[in-house]
C-alpha cells in the first residue's frame, strides 16, 4: 500500500487530519502561535485586483483505496471518529467496542482537485492596480510579517474505506451492529476474525487536504508566495 500522506505531499497538499472541515480554496488563515492558524477572511473580502482568478479541476487519480493513511490503534480510532464526525455520519463508540488492536488504515476514492495556478495568484498580487480592500490595521501587521496563508487548492473526495486490524477475535456479530447503527450510511464487515472493514459513501465531495501558501508582504507590497507543506500542524 502507498502512503496517502506522502503522495499529497509530494503533490503540494497538506492531510486534514482533525475534525475542523471549514477549508474553502481562497480562504485566508492567519498564523497564530507556534504552528497553529486560524481562519481570516474569504481573499475577495480582504484584497481587491483586476486580475481574474480562474479556478480549474482535475481528476486526483493518484487517490484511490491503493493510498492509506497508517495509525496505531488508539491514534487511529481518534482520528477515525473525528473523521466520521466531520462527515455527519454519526457517533460509534468505536474505542469501546475495540478493546486492543493493532492499527488503522484510511483510505478514498472518488477523488477531485480544485486548485488555482501559482502564476493566476502572483498576478493577482502583483497588479499595480491591486491593493488591500480596506483599511485594516491587524491585517496589515500580519501581511508585513509574513503571516497570513492562502489556500490555494483543496483535494476531495467521496467514498471511504477504513481497516481496523485488532489483536484479539472480534465478535461475529459487531459487523452487522455497526452497520445498523449507522442507519446504511456506512457498510461494517468482518474481513476476518481479526479486520473489520468501514465502507462509505460519504454523499458529499469531503475536503481530505488542503494546497496552501504563505504570502510575503514588505510594508504592504506583495513580494511572493511560498508553499507551506513543510509544517504539518497547519491545517
């Protein structure tokens, strides 16, 4: 299996590995404490250009149930119930119905970019008609420190499936208890004795990762971007 990780990082993505889902493309964060950000505004709320951004999507094909995203156990059921909780697909009590285990693997399917072009943006910067919409002391300061961060693309996808390995027998029965806990909205079967296998459909183009770069300002003119995929805990 491939690392799903590792092939949207070498494609410029950043992994969402939590619960927060409120990445839209052209949504400005800012960089708050250490490594953390926080969202800012929408970029046509904080900027305004002649230039016309122009969005364009693809199929992600490098995507697909052959790319996992590997837990152990404990880590793994966490950010499963997170994930599922994003996806309004309820509630499980997975940690308490799987005991002991051994990892977590996540995967997607059905998967789409939608990205604007580093040149696109650059030129929407660098217009010498562009400018910042209004008078905004913090985002100013934040511009000139280099802390504001565009996101530029974001990755989806549809369909999930999740294996859970465990290190004692599961119960029969836990497959179908899971899938009528979850009102059809996710398939739970037994691959074996030790597997349990989550399949969903989510109804929706989920967000799975995010393209974002940091903007560079000095005294409020645009000077560049830079991708912001060495920091993990950005998004």
């Amino acid at each position: 299996m491939a690392n799903l990780i590792k092939l949207l990082r070498g494609q410029g993505f950043d992994y969402i590995d939590g619960p927060i889902r409120d990445h839209k493309v052209l949504q400005v964060w800012i960089k708050k404490d250490f490594d953390k950000t926080a969202i800012f505004d929408m970029l046509d709320d904080l900027f305004k250009s002649p230039i016309v951004l122009i969005p364009y999507e693809t199929p992600a094909l490098f995507v697909n149930y052959s790319s996992t995203a590997e837990y152990n156990i404990n880590v793994g059921i966490t950010a499963l119930e997170q994930l599922l909780k994003a996806a309004n697909l309820g509630e499980f009590g997975l940690s308490t119905k799987i005991k002991s285990g051994i990892s977590v693997s996540i995967a997607y399917d059905n998967a789409k970019a939608i990205d604007y072009a580093y040149g696109n943006l650059s030129n929407y910067f660098y217009d010498k008609d562009s400018d910042f919409k209004y008078i905004n002391p913090e985002l100013f300061t934040q511009a000139n420190r280099n802390n504001l961060v565009i996101i530029t693309g974001i990755l989806f996808a549809q369909n999930l499936e999740v294996h859970i390995k465990t290190s004692n027998d599961l119960d029969t029965k836990l497959g179908s208890e899971l899938t009528n806990l979850a009102n059809g909205k996710i398939d739970f079967s037994l691959a074996n004795s030790k597997e349990i296998v989550m399949k969903s459909d989510l109804g929706v183009m989920f967000p799975i990762a995010v393209k974002a770069f940091r903007l560079n300002f000095d005294k409020g003119k645009y000077i560049s971007m830079k991708l912001v995929t060495d920091s993990r805990d950005f998004f």
